[in-house]
C-alpha cells in the first residue's frame, strides 16, 4: 500500500474512532436526563398530583421506555424521542398549565405504527365520560403500543409480541375500571408506603413466590385488614438491570409478574381484589448505580436494593396497630 493511501486509511479509522467515542459520550447524559426527570415524576406522584393522573403517568411510561433503550445503546432515535415527551408533559404539569393535548404519537423515530384497532380501542376509552377512572392504564396503554411499534421496527413482530400483550392487558385494566366506575376519585391521603425485597420474596430471575416469603405476606395481609376506609393498593414490581438471557427489556415483564403474585396472594387471604393495581417499572427506578467492571456476583449483590416491590396504600385513617409497618 502506498503512503498516500495508507495516510487515508489511518485518517477513515480515527474519524470511526471519534464518532464512536463522540456517541458513547451522549449516553452518560441521556441517562442524567432520565433520572433528573424520573425525580421529579416521583416528586410529583408523591406530592402536589394524583399518581393515577394521566399526563404523569404517560410521562412515567415514556421514562420507562427511555431507560430501557439507554441500556439497549439506542441510535434510532427512540430514546432521544421518549426523553422528549416525558420532559414536555413534566414541564406542562410544573408550570400548572391548563388544556394539555391528550394525543400520544403513534410512532416516533425509530418505530412503526402497530395494531392500529388497539389504537382505536384507546381513544375511544380516553372519550369515555368515566375516563378518569382507568386514565393510569389508558396513559400505559398508549406509550407500551408504541414500545411495541419501536420493536417491530428493530426486530420484529415476534419481538413485539410481549409489549402488545402489555396494551391489551392495559386496555382490559381500564375498562374494567370504568366499568366499576361510580365518580371520578379525589386523590386519596397516603397511609403507608412498603418496601418488600425481592430476594426474599423469589428466587433471582423468578416471579414465583418463595416459600419463606408466606409469613412476610401473611403479616402484611393483617396489617392492611386493619387499615379503615382503605382505598387503594399499588403494587409496583422493580428489578435490576442484569438478565443471564441477554434480553434486559425482559425485565419490564418480570417486574409485573412478580407484582401479579403478590397481588394474587393477598387475594386469597381476603384482602378485595378490586383495591389492588399491580404494574412493574422493570429495571427504570434504580436505587443504586453499580460499576459493570464488577464480576456478575458482585453486581448481583451491588444491585440488591433495586429488586424489591413497593407497595403504597391510599385511602383513610390507618389504626395505631399498622404504623411502623414501613421497612
């Protein structure tokens, strides 16, 4: 190879080298932009707003959606398109702004439109006269249809499958709930928030309960019998991000599943089934950042404040005998 051509050479590689660097370098920022904004939302749902409210939770699920894609390396635009969204409904809410558009984009760089007769069963809940009653799962609903039009565009319709089934279980969700609806609820006073473990609750990767996780469940279940006027049960499953199968999208279903177990075991010991929402945020509201220079093992018990369910209980006067539940 001559000199000219060689110089070429070596000038192509260091331009790859500086994109690729310049490319890594967005990244650490997105991830900021995702937690600064996850803030807020958490300041929000626990403060001045309804955490059932519309806007916020569309807000949340773009988030959700957002930090699932920082750790896929996103470069289709999505994750940039997400942390867009999510800022402009959470910028809407802090400055009190009235009229707030209710549309959701069908599809947003680097996704496709999808299921088109699942996007027809949206609006025509969102028109319901009692749509505030299912607007948490109608807010999911929209930004998980779009999840799944992000997938087909990467991957697939078998890859798109799972995120379909999480609309469709949404759409039922607010239905029911507005079906059952009598008026649109006030937000209801926090009692008590728990969080439970999830490495004692199952096994890693798992979402069948552990044996030894009865007794927790079966004295959690006689502190909310207790509780007067309970209004509600949130159940919110969270994982970390590691995954042995190489699929950390795949959380987001764990995390729901293992909400789905609590749930149904605090059923059978009599607590109503129309109190509790159950629903998983997967590996997006990390307590704690670990180094991935870490051995698996280590990054296994690193993350171990990450895997747990939170459970938040509205409604009315908590007696003496359930306070200091909270772990």
């Amino acid at each position: 190879m001559n000199k000219p051509a060689l110089s070429l050479l070596l000038a192509m590689f260091q331009a790859i080298f500086q994109l690729a660097q310049a490319a890594e370098n967005v990244l650490p920022e997105h991830l900021q932009q995702i937690e600064t904004l996850q803030r807020r939302a958490e300041k929000f749902a626990f403060g001045e707003q309804d955490a059932n409210n519309y806007l916020l939770s569309k807000a949340r699920a773009w988030l959700n959606l957002a930090r699932s894609e920082y750790y896929e390396k996103d470069s289709s635009g999505t994750l940039t398109a997400a942390i867009g969204q999510a800022q402009s409904l959470l910028d809407s809410l802090k400055n009190k702004q009235t009229g707030i558009p209710m549309d959701t984009p069908e599809k947003i760089p680097g996704s496709e439109t999808v299921h088109s007769e699942l996007w027809e069963k949206i609006a025509f809940l969102k028109k319901d006269s009692k749509f505030a009653c299912g607007q948490q799962s109608i807010a999911e609903a929209e930004v998980y249809l779009v999840w799944a039009g992000h997938e087909f565009y990467e991957s697939g319709l078998s890859h798109a499958e799972s995120y379909v089934r999480a609309v469709e279980d949404r759409i039922y969700a607010a239905q029911v709930s507005i079906d059952n609806c009598n008026q649109p609820a006030a937000p209801s006073p926090l009692i008590e928030k728990i969080t439970l473990s999830s490495d004692t609750m199952f096994a890693f990767g798992k979402s069948t309960l552990n044996a030894s996780a009865l007794s927790k469940l079966d004295e959690l279940a006689e502190s909310i019998r207790k509780i007067n006027f309970l209004e509600h049960i949130f159940l919110v499953g969270h994982t970390d991000r590691l995954r042995g199968d190489g699929h950390p999208e795949r959380n987001q279903l764990l995390s729901e599943q293992r909400a789905e177990s609590i749930k149904h075991y605090l059923i059978d010991k009599g607590i109503p089934a129309e109190l509790i929402h159950a629903s998983g945020a997967g590996s997006t509201q990390p307590l704690v950042e670990c180094s991935a220079k870490l051995s698996r093992t280590k990054q296994i018990t690193c993350l171990q404040p990450n895997r747990r369910v939170e459970i938040t209980l509205r409604g009315g006067n908590a007696v003496e005998a359930n306070k200091g539940f909270v772990e």
